[in-house]
C-alpha cells in the first residue's frame, strides 16, 4: 500500500510538471510570434492597445530582464502586442 501512494504521488509530480513546461513553452513560442514593432505600427496606427486602447505599456525581456529582445505589453489589460531589440544591443 505504501509503494502504490509513493507511484501515486511520483506520478502526479511528473504530470503536473509536465503541464507547467507545456504551458511555457506555448507562452514563449506566442511570444517569439509576436510581429516587429514597425510591421505592429503599420496595423495599429494609434499608440494604444488593440484591445482595450490604453496608451500605458510595460517592457520586459523575452527570455530575462537583460535580454536585448525585448516585449512590449499593455499595462492595463496585459495583452502583449509587439517586440523589439534594443538598439544598443546591435552596436
């Protein structure tokens, strides 16, 4: 009886973990599909959100805070809506 909790247990770890990397992986591959900020401006002419048309935005890394590519998301209803890289990382 105690070996079959121990499986049980061990299974629901590999399951669960399992689950979380799925789900990261998915936000990272939306992410790395996001368009450049200039193909963005050419669909979305005004500087707010597409999707509740707030102008306040917050910037993050893609993989961390020092990466150069960065991503560009509504601070109000946190959709993300375009990337870019940083200029001082191509010199």
């Amino acid at each position: 009886m105690d070996i079959l909790i121990s499986v049980i247990i061990i299974c629901i770890f590999f399951i669960g973990a399992f689950v979380v990397i799925t789900i990261h992986s998915r936000q990272m591959k939306a992410r790395r599909a996001l368009p450049l900020r200039h193909l963005y401006l050419q669909q979305h002419p005004s500087t707010g959100c597409s999707r509740c048309a707030s102008t306040e935005q917050r910037e993050f890394g893609l993989d961390d805070n020092q990466d150069p590519k960065r991503i560009i998301a509504c601070a109000a209803c946190g959709k993300e809506l375009f990337q870019f890289v940083r200029d001082d990382a191509l010199a």
